[in-house]
C-alpha cells in the first residue's frame, strides 16, 4: 500500500494545528484522535479520508499515488486501516464526516459537528469504477479547498457569491453620533417635492422607479421624504434576486434541498444494505466451502467417503487414528432418497455422523417409529426398534432419517424422505 503507519500512540499528542508529511494509516484504536484532528480548529489542511472496501478489505484506490497528486495543494490523506476502524468512526462522530464501503471523503478545515454532509463531499468507488477516474474525482474534490484557510476566520465557502447581474450592496449611513434635533421650524410656504431621478429605460431599476407612488405632499412645517435613490432600488433587487435564487436552487427551507437530502439519505442506507449483502455472501459462500467436496462419481463410494470424512473432521487430530465409525449399512433405495429435493443432503449426512457417534438422540429430536392408527411400535427385520430422527424442523413435511441399531452394533439407515412417508 505504501507510506509509513504515522498513527499516534495513546501517549502521543495530537496534531493539533499541524499537517501531515506522508498518509496517515489509521487504525480502529486512533479514532479517537483522527476525530479530535477533524475537528481541530488550527488545522488549514482538507484531509481526503480513504476507506477500506468490505471485498477486498483494501481502498479502492492507490494511496501512494493519490499522496503525489496532492502533494502540491492543501490536502493531507489519511487511510483507515480496517473496517473496524471505518465503523468505529460512523459510531462516535456525525454522518457528515462518515467513510465506508472504498469511499474517500474530503473534509474542508473549519469542520464542525454539525455541519451539513454537503459540505464534506463523500466520493463512492465501486469495484468496477477505473482507478484513475477515482483518482480525478478526489484530486478536483481537494482543488475546492481554500488556499490560506485562517483558523476562525469566515468559512469561505460559506461566503455569498457574486450575483452576476452587477448590483453593488446598498451605501450605510456614516458612522458617528446622532446630531441632537434643533428647535421647531415655523410654518411656512409648502415646499415644492423635487421629482425622482429617472434612469435609462433599458436598467432594470427602471420597473421599479415606475411601480412607485407618488410622494405625499409634506404637511405644513415639515420637510419632505428622500426620494428613492439608485442604491435602495439595488438593494431591494438583490433581495428579490436572492429569495428566488434560494427557493430555486436549495436554499434552507426549499424543497430542493429536502429532496437532495433524502436523496443523500437513501445513498447512505443503499451503501450499507449493499455492505450487508456483501457480508452474508461472504457467510454463505463459507458455509458452501464446508460441504464434502465430490471425489467419487459412484454414489455408493461417494456417500461412504463423505461420512468418513465428516467423520474425522469431527474429533481432534491426536485421536484420529484411533478413532473409526462404527459398521453401517443403507436400505436399497437410500441413495435415491438423497437425491430428492426435499431432503437436504448435507443436513442429512450430518444427523447420520451424530448417529453413528451415538449423539443422535442429543443433538436431533428422535422417537420411536410408531405405526399409524395402532400406534405400535414398529420393529426392524432383525427384531430391534425402529428410530425416526428429524433431517428439519418446523417446516411442511419436514424430513425424518429412519434407521436402527443392529444385532451386531452396527447402524442401519433404512430410508430418509417426508414425514408421512412410510406411515
């Protein structure tokens, strides 16, 4: 994977306001500190946190690579080195900052707990994408970050952008102390109110100059209102301009930016189901590789291969060669039996192992093979009980061994199928 595990011991103190030279390998026993760096309020550095993928339990993409391409910006990478260590981040710190399934997220400075995950671009890798993409996607998600970031200075990306439309901010009155007012004026002749400047037809702030009233005549002694000048008219355009800018293009209450969260959402739950279903395949695919493998195409060598074998695999090594199954024998339709669909063959050879080592009767349900509306007892050619020991269990027509015990101590497997089969 290349670079050197630079992960801190307990002992160690954090880096706090400081910046990685090489990739930081963490593990699940750093987290702790890797969250403490997150969200450390000195450090100017985005961090691209690289996670490994549940398949292969490696990052999808080349980590020494993607340290040369950030080399030159203001970017630190960082790699979880297990799944343990990936799942123990989603558990002790906000879903803005979590990194899963061969994902790499780029986590701007300034990062704070309740930030929003947009803020923080989760980058997904699937196992088919080409590493190079990847590696594009991450190098133009680390170019967003700030150059010369000042610890508690405004977020810069949070600053409002230029609306293009050239409107400058409305002027503020100057600054200094309110002049006291003076004495009353005395009535005098009403003053002529001097009409609003009229801008060029082709300026927006024309519609606005035509959609205003008239001024009201001033009352006697008093003088009349400012008209409206260019700057206020500015002022209220940007404000109209924002308002639909925000409704149209996500702005805190809109319903873009609702849906693009349960979006992002469903995104998150889809990767975990997707984690999970990787893990029970991964567990089924194990459970497929215990099976016996096929050694012998005749069914009869096959079948009592694969009991000595189950056999064996069963007791200690030490004990092997001293330990053998007892003498066992089958019905004449016994292997056909094994071929139908409703007889497991796997559970089946296991409940017969049992058997032959004489823990039937404690592992599996088992009774007597009871005739049907007599309810005798059924007895074996050879004059001993009949045994019936469930295959399955709570399931229609669950599948039932019948076998029994021969007058020599050996075993007899007479015939393994439905429950009414037989009866």
């Amino acid at each position: 994977m290349g670079g050197r595990d630079v992960g801190f011991r307990r002992s160690d103190v954090p880096l706090r306001g400081r910046t990685l030279t090489e990739p930081w390998f963490v593990d699940a026993e750093e987290v702790s500190h890797l969250i403490d760096y997150i969200l450390d309020d000195k450090r100017v550095n985005s961090l691209a946190v690289v996670s490994p993928a549940s398949d292969t339990l490696k990052p999808r993409i080349p980590v020494e690579e993607l340290q040369k391409r950030v080399e030159n910006l203001p970017t630190d990478v960082v790699v979880l080195k297990t799944m343990a260590a990936s799942e123990r981040l989603s558990d002790r710190i906000s879903a803005a900052f979590h990194c899963y399934g061969g994902s790499v997220r780029v986590i701007m400075p300034g990062a704070r707990l309740t930030d929003h995950y947009r803020r923080h671009p989760l980058l997904l890798v699937y196992p088919n994408d080409d590493p190079e993409v990847a590696l594009r996607r991450v190098v133009e998600a680390a170019e967003r970050t700030p150059m010369g970031y000042s610890p508690g200075a405004p977020d810069p990306a949070l600053k409002r952008q230029p609306s293009g439309l050239g409107l400058t901010a409305p002027r503020l009155a100057p600054s200094g102390p309110v002049p006291k007012p003076g004495p009353r004026p005395k009535p005098g002749p009403r003053p002529t109110p001097s009409p609003a400047p009229q801008p060029p037809a082709e300026e927006i702030e024309t519609v606005f100059i035509k959609a205003q009233k008239p001024a009201a005549p001033a009352k006697q002694g008093a003088t009349a209102p400012p008209p409206f000048t260019l700057a206020d008219i500015e002022a209220v355009v940007l404000r109209s301009v924002e308002r639909v800018l925000e409704e149209q293009l996500g702005g805190p209450n809109s319903n873009t930016e609702h849906e693009r969260s349960r979006a992002d959402t469903a995104e998150q739950l889809l990767g975990e189901a997707e984690h999970r279903i990787r893990r029970l395949e991964e567990e089924l695919k194990a459970a497929h590789s215990s099976e016996v493998p096929l050694v012998y195409s005749d069914p009869e060598q096959q079948l009592r291969w694969a009991i000595q074998f189950m056999w064996l695999t069963r007791i200690p090594e030490r004990e092997r060669p001293a330990s053998q199954p007892p003498a066992w024998t089958f019905g004449p339709e016994f292997l056909q039996d094994l071929e139908a669909h409703v007889v497991p063959r796997q559970r089946t050879l296991e409940v017969m192992v049992a058997i032959l080592r004489g823990d039937g009767y404690r592992q599996h349900p088992t009774h007597q093979f009871l005739e049907g509306k007599s309810g005798r007892p059924r007895i074996s050619p050879e004059g001993t009980p009949v045994w019936r020991t469930y295959v399955k269990e709570n399931t229609p027509q669950a599948p039932r061994l019948t076998w029994w015990i021969t007058k020599s101590g050996g075993y007899h497997f007479e015939h393994v199928g439905a429950h009414d089969e037989l009866l």
